[in-house]
C-alpha cells in the first residue's frame, strides 16, 4: 500500500514544463524528440503570461472602459468626419452643373453671343433630357402624342450629325458632345410648340415663325460646333444640316 501511495504522490505532485518554446519546435527534425525539463516538486507553477498570446494580454491592459460603456477615443472618429467633409457633392458626382447649364441655355437663346467651346465640348445631357421632355409635354398639351417622335428623331439626327462632323472636322466629336449641343439647341423649338397650345400655326403668321425658330436653332447649334471643333470657316456648312434636323421638329409642331 505504501508502495501505491507513493506512486500517487508522485504522479500528482510532479509537473512538466517546456522550456524555450521556439527553441522546441526548432528543433524538431526527422529523429528527434521534443525535449522538455523536468522540474522539482516544490518549484514555483508557470506565469499566466507564458501560455497567453500577447495580443490579449495588449488588448486587456489598455481597455480602459466599463462594460457596455466602451471609452471614447476622438482620433477613431477623426477619420469619419474628414472623410465625409472630402467627399464631392451628390450633384457634382452625377455631373450635374447648374452654373454650366445656365451657360449653356443663355448661350443658346442669344445666338449673337459667342460660345465657349470648353464649356459646350462637355458632354452634359440633362439640359438637353429636360428640353425634350418639355417639347413632348407641350405638343401633348396640344393634342398630339408625339414622345416617340421627338426620342426617334434625336437619336437618328445625333448618329447622323456625328457622322458629318467627324467627316468634316479635323479632331472630331463624341456622341455625347453631338447630343449635348443638339439638345441645348431644341430650347427655341419649345418656344414654338408653347406657341403652338394658344394659338393655331397653320397659316401664313404660324409658318414664318417656324421658320424664324428653325434659323434660330440652326444658328445657335453651328456656331457652337463651330467653336468646340476649331471650325469657324464652315459655319454655313454645319448649318444646313441642322437647320433639316430642326425642321423635322417643326414639322411636327406645326401640322
């Protein structure tokens, strides 16, 4: 029996540690063993720390806070706010300048002022969205449903318009520029279809004034071409063709 007690204490009361973990697994190879220290019975038992990673042992000493109440550190919000005050406005991310459209409309309804082509060479299309819309609304205040028209025609007239002036111009034009301008363009021709809902334009007072509306928009759309593209020789020669693109339109006011 003395024997089987002296088996227990010694089974319980003796303790292994490792010492110089990465020494340890460093000297692993394919014959040997890991090596470890036996340590007394009355030797002091291992820190806490040495089994702890050191990331917890970082995270609870400089936790500062209650439960439920974490502490309040300004630098984490610093950030946040620097970042909302950096970020562009909704308007100018979607490419919506009013200051550019206004530009661009007082361009359009004086065709004796000269066109900035750096302004116009943008390719800004709500203007040109919100004419046609008030084109359509107009017609349609005036009996006659014609969006499809109105879309159809500005779609093929801007492929063809962009078609002549690659040919014709030297550095060439993106659809969006050819839409831009043709849009801002098709201001006078609401004019004309507002005309339209308070008085009858089948005669001879309603033709000449969609024909002074057709010059009218001819005119604002060439000499803007004519100054983004660097072409103020052909300005009679961008013209005609948008003087036919126009009169579609008023044809469609008008009868």
């Amino acid at each position: 029996m003395s024997n089987f007690e002296q088996f227990h204490l010694d089974f319980y009361q003796s303790n292994y540690t490792i010492d110089d973990q990465e020494e340890g697994y460093n000297s692993y190879g394919p014959n040997e063993n890991l090596r470890g220290s036996r340590k007394s019975q009355t030797g002091d038992p291992p820190p806490t720390s040495a089994f702890a990673p050191s990331e917890m042992l970082l995270s609870t000493q400089s936790y500062t806070g209650q439960i439920l109440q974490p502490t309040y550190s300004p630098s984490t919000h610093l950030g946040y706010a620097d970042g909302f005050d950096e970020e562009p406005p909704l308007l100018e991310e979607l490419g919506i300048n009013f200051e550019h459209i206004w530009q661009k409309t007082l361009t359009v309804l004086n065709p004796m002022k000269p066109a900035d082509g750096s302004i116009m060479n943008e390719t800004d299309l709500t203007g040109p969205m919100v004419f046609c819309l008030a084109l359509g609304a107009t017609l349609l205040l005036a009996g006659k449903v014609h969006f499809g028209y109105v879309y159809g025609m500005s779609a093929i007239g801007c492929l063809a318009m962009h078609t002549l002036l690659n040919l014709m111009s030297v550095p060439g034009v993106s659809h969006g520029c050819v839409a831009s301008v043709l849009g801002y363009c098709l201001l006078p021709m609401v004019i004309l279809s507002s005309s339209a809902v308070v008085f009858s334009l089948q005669g001879i007072p309603g033709t000449l004034l969609a024909l002074f509306i057709i010059g009218w928009c001819s005119l604002s759309a060439s000499k803007i071409f004519s100054s983004a593209l660097a072409m103020e020789g052909q300005q009679l020669l961008i013209a005609y063709p948008c003087a036919l693109l126009y009169g579609l339109f008023a044809l469609l006011t008008v009868f």
